[in-house]
C-alpha cells in the first residue's frame, strides 16, 4: 500500500516490523546472537548451515518441545540480521505454502527480548511428535539443509 505524504514522498514499505521467534533449550541473553555453526538439534544433531525462526508462537513452541539438551525450554523473540527464506521442511516440500511461518537464514538472528509466559503443548501430544520423529529418522528421512 503507497501512502503519500503532503504529495511530496510515497512510502511503499509497512510501518510495521514482524515478529519473529526461535524457541530453544538455551539460556540467552538480550543482544546475544544466535548463528549458524553449531549442532542441530534434530536428525543427525549435524553442523548447522541455517538458523530458524517463526512468526508463530505455536511453531516456536515445538521447536523448544522438541530441541535437545536439558536446559529450561525457552522461546526468545529475535531479529534477523540478513535475508530469511521459507524454510523447506516445512513449506513446499513438505506443505503447501508456509502454514507455520517458519524461515532460515545463513545469518544470525539478534534475540530482542524472551516470551516467558507461554503454554506448552500436552506431555501425550510431545511424546507423539518425538516418536513421529524417530519413526521418520528410522526410515532416513532427515531435515533439509541444502
């Protein structure tokens, strides 16, 4: 949408900035980066190309639910500091569109602030997606990373 201002400049871009968020098993501070390099938490648990994110709460609580380790499950709002692109598990490859408004980016995401009254999903519903999981890596269908 343009809007003009006293006819003068036209401003195509929103006002309004995303929100985006990355759930984790990690104790993250306010200006701390979270970049590609490390670990994955899932598959293969191998070296990262990419970092996630979401613009829903509800995709950034699996992502805590289901991230390893055993630190306090947390969901952190970030910012991305480069480009992000859909992420492939979980749009076209996979669904149709992005329902999760899930990304990635080879650039590290800023965390801004942290959610810390949220609800998780119930013990049973965790445990069916942990076991969805397994099932899959025990028929080598892994995460995309390229």
């Amino acid at each position: 949408m343009k809007k003009t201002n006293d006819d003068s400049k036209q401003y195509t871009h929103s006002p309004f900035v995303p929100t985006y968020f990355h759930g984790a098993k990690a104790d993250l501070k306010i200006g701390d980066l979270i970049e590609p390099g490390f670990n994955s938490n899932y598959g293969q648990r191998k070296n990262a190309k990419y970092v996630y994110l979401t613009a829903t709460l509800d995709a950034a609580v699996w992502g805590a639910e289901l991230a390893m380790g055993d630190e306090q499950e947390r969901i952190y709002l970030v910012e991305p500091t480069g480009p992000i692109e859909d992420d492939p598990n979980l749009t076209d490859k996979k669904f149709p569109g992005n329902p999760t408004k899930s990304y990635r980016s080879k650039h590290p995401f800023k965390v801004v602030g942290e959610v810390t009254v949220w609800q998780g999903h119930p013990p049973e519903q965790v445990k069916a997606m942990k076991d969805n999981l397994e099932k899959l890596k025990q028929q080598g269908i892994e995460a995309i990373e390229d």
